[in-house]
C-alpha cells in the first residue's frame, strides 16, 4: 500500500498565485480583503480546469477539451 505525499496549499505556489493577480488587478494589501482572497483561492483550484467544450460526432454529445499551456 502506497500513501501520495499530502501537498500543503503553501507549496502549490497560491501565494505566488495571489501576488501575480494582485499585480493584473491592481489590488494593493489595503484593497485586499476575505472575499478577494476566497474568490483569488476559487480560481487558483481551478486554473488547471481552463478549457473550451466541442460537439463530438462519435459520442454525439459535447466534450470537454483542456487548453494547451503556452507557457514559455
């Protein structure tokens, strides 16, 4: 039996994360406040969901495809 190593929220560069958003929105410590923190950890969970749906002619249905990371 193998147990996966628990990774703190620290060590998945949130604070980097917020910093970076802070910098786009220009949100200064002052500006910050819960409910930008909590909507700023809303997206940092999801920022690996980033994607587009297309119609699926075999399964007749759309289908989630992820985005291409880009990142140089």
């Amino acid at each position: 039996m193998s147990f996966k190593k628990r990774i703190r929220w620290y060590e998945r560069d949130l604070g980097k994360y917020i910093h970076q958003r802070m910098k786009e929105e220009n949100i200064t410590r002052v500006d910050l406040d819960e409910d930008t923190i909590n909507f700023f950890y809303q997206q940092f969970k999801t920022r690996s969901c980033s994607g587009h749906s297309e119609w699926s002619d075999r399964f007749q249905k759309n289908i989630w495809i992820k985005d291409e990371d880009n990142k140089s």
